[in-house]
C-alpha cells in the first residue's frame, strides 16, 4: 500500500513506497517547518505553567488575600456590574462564576461601536483583574500587548505560540505548519522501520523485525556527535510519537478549521451545530433577562439536561452573553468534562424569553466531540495534575529538540556532499589537465 505520490515499483501485485523520495519529503518538509516548530515548542513549554508565571510575573494583579479568615467573595455577577459600570465605553460579555482562594477575578473588556459613527474604537486596556471579596480593580492591561511590559509577557508568548504575533496570518500559517506536521508525523515513524531484507542472504538469523526496529529507539551516547544527534533525533521522536501526533493534529485543529472540520465531520458524529445565523441588525445590549435571571435560568436548563442526560454538575464555570446574537451561554464542569481548569457543559439560551436554543457536552454524546475534548484537553495539559503538566512542558522542549537536531543532519549531510563534490571537481580537473599534458 502506498502513500499518495509515493508508489514505487509494484513487486508481487503490491506497491511499495519510495523510501528514497519520502526521505527526501521528509528533510525539506522538516526544513520549511523548523523554525515554526522551534518558536512554538519553546513557547509551549512555557505555557504549561502559565498560570504560575502570570502570578510570579504580576503578582499585583492575580494574587489576592482574604481581609480575614471568614471572608467570602463577592458574587461574580456583582463584581462583572462594577466593572461595566466603571467602562460605560465598552461591554462585558462574560462573568467568571467561579472564584479561586487567593486569586484575582478577570473581566474582558469589548469596545462598542460609536453611535455616531459606527466606528469600533480601539481600548486602551481589555483586561480587568478585580479584588473578589472587596471589589476593588487591581489593575487593568491590553493583552499580548508586550509594550506594557512583563504583565503582558506570558500573553505574548501565548500570541507568539499560536499566531507568530501576527494575527490572523500568523494562525493561518501555523495551521499549515500544524497539517504538513501531522503528515510528517507518519512519514518520520517509516523512515525509522527497518530496510526490507530483499533476500535470504540479508536476514540475520533469530532477528525479527521487532528486533531489527529496536536500535531505532536507542541512542548511542559514545558514538560521536553525529550518531549522537542522529539518534536524538530519530528516537526523540519515537517515544513520545502519540502525544506529538496529538499536538500537530489539535493545532490543525486550532488554527486550520477549514482542514480539521471537513476530516473529522467525515469520520466521526458530532452533535447539532448552533442557529446558523441569530446575527441581530444592532447589538442587543440589555435583554428582557438580565444577568442574574440568565443565571437562573441556566441552572434550571442545566438541571434539566443533566437529569436527561445522566451527567452530574461539579461546579459553575461561566456565563456569557453575546449581544449580536441575543444568548446567553451557561457553562458548567461536570463529569462529562475532562479539564480540570474549566468547564465545557454548556447549554445557550434565548436572552429574551430563556428558551433553550443548544446543548453542547464535551464527551459522551458524539464521538468527534469527545475526541476534539481530549485533543484539547491534552494540548492544554488541563487534566492528570502536575505530572502531565511536567510532560508537556518537556514534550515542548523535545519538539524544539527534534527541529535543532534534524536541521543538524541536513547541514552535516550537505556538508559532507559539498566536499565530495569539490573532491570529485578536483579530480576531474586533475585529470582533464594530464589529458591536455598528454596531448601536447
């Protein structure tokens, strides 16, 4: 069986792939995703411990402490309203509902249109980081804007992982980088399968093929520096090949929808799509359910569908409105969910009459759903704790690692041809001379 535009000669009735050719595909592929590969990598690995480094970074904004040992916060639907009131210029779409001891409330600021002109401002500031249990704002950043210095760093590593910095571009180029890593994930695993042993004389009796792959997971420490950095290179990218894969396919994933939705949509079920289009003529502002009776309203819906359905809720994670639209979206953690960060139960209601307008479960209702949680879950090390937090962190590392080490063999085996060519140039020339001596 061959991979397309791979196909040897057929032997026996069977196709063959040209080990040659996809070696070639596989260093010019990993040439032109080297350098996209390195950045995003080292940015990974840092961003598995964002949350810690926002806090070491801007301690001012995300630690708080209880003025006393009985203080409760305060309601997050409360503290989202003095924030909307404290920026009349812009909307507050979502409410955290879950507030974390010793940590700050973060509100996204949305500007809205002028109403004179229609023209969308630009804020100076997007994120607002309030005291829960006093209400107080604790300061305020334009986030992934690095020149307001090292509050926005992590932010800027996030844009810097996922879009290069360069919006929309940036994403789109990286989904590509993302769809030719995935491809480059299966052609990487063959080149390390043992030759085919033509005939009886190649085999080496008591191997079979299992022990002949087995030195293409070993690294030779004492072999010199280049079977050393071959062999990181070919077994570094063994090992760990399923959380790889996982990492290219859910990048697609991100960044490359128009890819990622039409493969998985052929293979696998999802549940229904949302209203195609409840896009109003003006942004609905102020709906007939204000915040704290979307609240309500979610939870009886929520209620009602976990009955339904047989899920448990654990904890509420947000609300949200989108004016555009007309909804609100109640979102929950439950036992349906694989993050132990956020929540991704949600149900969406009409913002007018709170009629239920879409469900959505993370896994157990479709299968393409529940594979796209745990690409998610996994890309974001958002579940096993610290252990699997650790991996990505060094999966990130080993992803920079593979890109160094393979641009290496391609410079080492350039070189090497560069000074046989320049070797056999003499030769040639040497020999044209005697030629022309013998002439004379």
């Amino acid at each position: 069986m061959s991979l397309p535009g791979l196909g040897g000669a057929a032997r026996g009735g069977r196709w063959r792939i040209d080990r040659p050719l996809l070696v070639l595909i596989h260093r010019y592929v990993g040439l032109t995703m080297a350098g996209f590969l390195l950045v995003a990598g080292l940015t990974g690995s840092l961003l598995a411990w964002n949350e810690e480094l926002e806090a070491v970074l801007s301690p001012a904004l995300f630690r708080v402490a209880p003025p006393g040992p009985e203080a409760r916060p305060l309601d997050p639907l409360v503290l989202r309203a003095r924030v909307q009131d404290l920026h009349p210029q812009a909307f507050v779409a979502r409410a955290p509902l879950k507030v974390e001891p010793g940590r700050s409330v973060t509100f996204r600021l949305f500007a809205l249109p002028d109403p004179a002109t229609g023209a969308v401002p630009e804020l100076a500031n997007d994120q607002v980081f309030v005291n829960p249990y006093t209400g107080e704002v604790l300061g305020a950043r334009k986030w992934g804007d690095i020149t307001q210095g090292p509050k926005n760093l992590m932010p800027f590593l996030y844009r810097l992982h996922f879009s290069l910095a360069l919006g929309s571009l940036g994403s789109y180029l990286l989904g590509i980088v993302a769809l030719l890593w995935t491809l480059d994930c299966f052609a990487g695993a063959y080149l390390t399968f043992p030759a085919r042993q033509r005939n009886r004389a190649q085999r080496t009796p008591g191997k079979g093929w299992l022990a002949r792959w087995w030195p293409a997971w070993q690294v030779r420490w004492t072999g010199g520096s280049y079977k050393l950095n071959f062999d990181l290179h070919r077994a570094g990218g063994l090992w760990p090949w399923a959380m790889l894969f996982v990492l290219a396919w859910s990048s697609v994933a991100f960044n490359l929808s128009e890819v990622y939705d039409p493969v998985m949509k052929t293979l696998f079920a999802h549940q229904p799509d949302g209203p195609a289009s409840r896009n109003r003529a003006a942004p609905q502002l102020e709906p007939r359910l204000d915040w704290f009776e979307a609240r309500e309203t979610g939870r009886r819906l929520m209620a009602r569908e976990a009955q339904a359905q047989g899920f448990a809720v654990q904890w509420e994670d947000a609300l949200t409105y989108d004016p555009r639209q007309g909804l609100y979206s109640y979102r929950v953690h439950s036992d349906r969910d694989l993050s132990q960060h956020w929540g991704s139960t949600q149900v969406s209601f009409d913002a007018n009459s709170g009629a239920l307008v879409q469900v959505w479960l993370p896994t157990g209702a479709a299968s393409g759903d529940t594979l796209r949680t745990w690409f998610v879950s996994l890309h974001m090390a958002a579940l096993w704790g610290l252990p699997f937090r650790l991996l990505v962190c060094l999966l990130g590392l080993a992803v920079a690692m593979l890109s160094v080490t393979g641009t290496l063999i391609w410079w080492r085996k350039r070189q090497g041809r560069l000074k046989m060519e320049g070797k056999r140039a003499a030769e040639n020339a040497s020999i044209a001379h005697a030629a022309r001596l013998d002439g004379q």
